[in-house]
C-alpha cells in the first residue's frame, strides 16, 4: 500500500471547496452548488470548520503578515470547535466532518480526498520522539472516538470502526475493528 497521497497545496483553494460542497452534497441527496451551499452549509460547523482551514492556509501566502494571520486562524478555529488541524498535515479535497468536536489531525498526517472522519478522532504520533503519522487513503471512513498513530497507511475505501485503536496498516476496503484494531479483510465478490 502506499503511503502517499496528493498534496493538496497545490489544488486551488476553488477545487478544494468545491470538492468539500460536493461531499456534503453528496452525503444530502442534494445537487451541489452555491444555491446548496447557502442554503444548507452555511450554519453547518464542520463545513465552516473545514472551510477555516483552508482559508488560513491560503493567509499563509500573504507576504509578511502571513504566517501570523495563518496561526491566528488556527488558534481560533482550534478555540470555536475544541479541534485540531495541524499546521503541516496535508488534507485532501472532498473532507466530510459533520461533527468537527475533540478532532485531532497531527502535524505530518495526510488525509486524501473523499474521506470521512466523525468526532473524537485522533491521527498522531506514537510518542513525542516519532516522526511518522498515519496517512489516510481516498474514500476511507473513521469512525467516532478512532484513534490512528504512528507509520500506518489507511487504503482507499477502508472503514476504521468508532473507538478503534490502529496500530497497522489497513488494506484497501478493509475494515478496522477493535481496541487494539483487527484488520477484517475486503469480501471478494
């Protein structure tokens, strides 16, 4: 499996959105669009929280009070939604968080495009010392409470069920179940 993804730096700040609309839109039976957009997203929290994020990042391309203008976005978004994305980690387009509380994306995790986390979620380190953060694959799903460290790789279409503790690498729409994980493989067809 690899551990890569696309970096999502160097997607415009317009695709990102509009991937981001038409995931909600999507997980609403609804078509996406601005119409959509403000009528449905506008008050929901993990749109906004989402959104935040990838506003401040762009702050952080204003010459000189970039960087201050960015981490002044982070604090605050982390202060309104008790959450954290870090400075570093790379997010894909298309991220669902309907309940964006207790979130902790590290510093380093890279999260593609079309994945789910709900709240409680964790992607870290194992100890201070490591270097290695979890890499979660296009179309995965995280559930509630999941806590996801160290050098592991997540597959496209993977489900990590809610509390999951994941310790390994999870194959390709595969499931994580358990504290610590087990790895339930795909069905074949």
């Amino acid at each position: 499996m690899s551990k890569t993804t696309g970096s999502a730096t160097e997607q415009s700040l317009r695709r990102l959105v509009a991937q981001d609309v038409a995931i909600w839109a999507h997980h609403a039976s609804k078509t996406p669009g601005w119409r959509f957009y403000a009528r449905h997203l506008m008050l929901r929290p993990g749109f906004n929280f989402v959104l935040g994020h990838r506003i401040a990042r762009r702050l952080r391309r204003v010459p000189v009070v970039g960087p201050a203008l960015f981490r002044i976005g982070l604090f605050t978004l982390e202060m309104v939604y008790s959450s954290e994305i870090g400075a570093t980690a790379e997010i894909g387009g298309g991220l669902y968080i309907p309940h964006p509380f207790g979130i902790v994306i590290g510093n380093g995790a890279k999260v593609a495009k079309g994945v789910t986390i709900l709240q409680n979620v964790t992607l870290g380190r194992r100890n201070p010392a490591d270097t290695q953060m979890p890499v979660v694959g296009d179309g995965a799903f995280v559930g509630a409470g999941a806590v996801l460290v160290g050098d592991i790789g997540i597959g496209a279409g993977a489900t990590v069920a809610a509390n999951a503790l994941v310790l390994e690498d999870v194959p390709a729409n595969a499931r994580a179940i358990g504290n610590p994980a087990r790895i339930i493989p795909a069905r074949s067809a």
